[in-house]
C-alpha cells in the first residue's frame, strides 16, 4: 500500500499535466539522486495519478510509487478528479489551461491516441463524459478552492510563456528543495522536442498501442498556445462559450487566471 501523498497536482485533462510529471520528474531524479533512466512510463512511479482506479491503468496508480522507503522524497500525486475533501488540507497545485485548446488536444487524444472515440470533434465537444459540459463541471468544482490557502494556482500558458517563475512556484508547493540551476536544468531537458524523442522510444505504456509515426496520436503533441482556433469551427465555439457563460463559477475561474478563449475578429 502507498504512504499518504504528501502534496498534488491537480488538474484537467490536457492541461500539462505530462509535461510537467516529466519535468518534475528529471528535477527529482537529480535532486535527490534516484539513478532513474526516465521515460514516459517509468516517471508514474515516481508520479503517479490518483484518479480513480477505473480511471486509470493500474501501473498508473498510487500503488505504483516505487520509493515509500525514501522519507526525503517528496510523494506528490497528479489528479484529474474534481474538487473533493482529499485536497482541503494537502498542499495543491491547480494547473489549468484554456478550455478551448485543452478540448482539441482531449479530441485527438481520445479518438487518435487512445482509439476510444470515433465522431469528428463538434461530436466530442458535445459529448457529456468527455466535452464541454465535463469541462465546465470540472472548473466550476474548483472555482471555491483556486485560492484556499493550501492551493495554488498556475496556468499553462503562463508555463509555457516564462516557464521558470510558475515552475519554482510549482516546485516549492510540492516540497521540492531545488536550485534555480536545477529546475532551468529540468525544464530544459523536458522540452517538447525531447519528450517526442523519448516517447517515441518508449511509448507510454501498455495498453497504450497506437501510432507514433501520427503526430495526432502523440501523447506529447503540438504543445501550443492559442491552437483551437485551427480547429473548432465558429458553432462548437460559441457552444463552448455559452456552456461556462451559463456557470457563473465556471466563468469566473476563467476569467480570474485569464483564459477565457478569445474570439479573433477580422
């Protein structure tokens, strides 16, 4: 059985969340001298997800942490889950992105890299479990606790615009005790093009059997700022919009940590 997680990272699904547990996953490796030879599927057992158990394979879990007996390592823990009372008290990294650009990146993940959804992307935004509507339950679940005291909160575009200053916040909130050198170090071998280097290598794992010649089909894909405009036609954008305008939480943690999706006019 796991110990108990010491911090988490939560947030939805393509948000960062793989680039970061690689990241912080080197930046661990060195700091603390784990020896590991890290790709995209032994990081979960320094990382793993707390997700649900049905949400997630097994060698993902917390059961798969594999350094319980180094008390000096921090045990942080990435979930997708909504808000709930397991992380009222546990330190918390918040990590959001966009909606819009988390919502194509879900759709390729989902129908080209995880063979579980076979409908064109308007389909899928509409879709309960994985679109619009989960989205908005998700941020609408956290909009109360952005900024309890045990929280913090870092957007994705903000990492991927000066990545050094949100990612010593990130540090610091999971325990991580690391120079400046070693988290310029770690972000600097966790760029995208080393990480599509190693996942082509590795994969990330079984069951996961897809095709890695497919940048679609990457779990590591175009890593991109403001990408959604390529992709949702003018109707599934204003179906997005107007699903967080109709929640009033929703919106709000929108619009506080700006990234609410901006319409470009001619």
């Amino acid at each position: 059985m796991a110990p108990a997680v010491d911090a988490y990272l939560c947030s939805y699904p393509k948000s960062g969340r793989t680039w970061m547990r690689f990241a912080l996953s080197n930046l661990m490796d060195e700091v603390y001298g784990l020896g590991l030879d890290l790709d995209m599927e032994n990081m979960f057992g320094l990382i793993p997800n707390d997700d649900g158990r049905k949400q997630t394979q097994p060698w993902k879990t917390l059961d798969a942490y594999r350094f319980a007996e180094r008390s000096d390592v921090p045990f942080a823990a990435m979930s997708h889950l909504a808000w709930d009372e397991r992380f009222a008290t546990t330190p918390v990294v918040l990590l959001m992105r966009s909606p819009a650009d988390s919502l194509v990146s879900h759709y390729y993940h989902m129908s080209r890299h995880a063979g579980e959804f076979k409908d064109d992307i308007d389909e899928f935004a509409r879709d309960p479990l994985y679109g619009v509507p989960a989205l908005v339950e998700h941020f609408a679940s956290w909009e109360p606790h952005a900024e309890d005291p045990n929280v913090i909160s870092v957007t994705y575009e903000q990492l991927r615009s000066e990545p050094l200053e949100p990612f010593s916040r990130i540090v610091a909130q999971l325990g991580i005790d690391a120079t400046s050198a070693q988290m310029e170090q770690a972000l600097e071998i966790s760029s995208v093009e080393r990480m599509r280097e190693v996942e082509r290598r590795s994969g990330v794992g079984a069951p996961n059997d897809y095709d890695r010649n497919d940048p679609q089909a990457m779990r590591v894909r175009k890593a991109r700022v403001g990408g959604w405009r390529e992709e949702l036609s003018p109707e599934t954008t204003d179906y997005l919009l107007g699903a967080f305008a109709q929640s009033e939480s929703a919106s709000a943690l929108l619009e506080r940590y700006s990234i609410v999706p901006q319409v470009e006019t001619a």
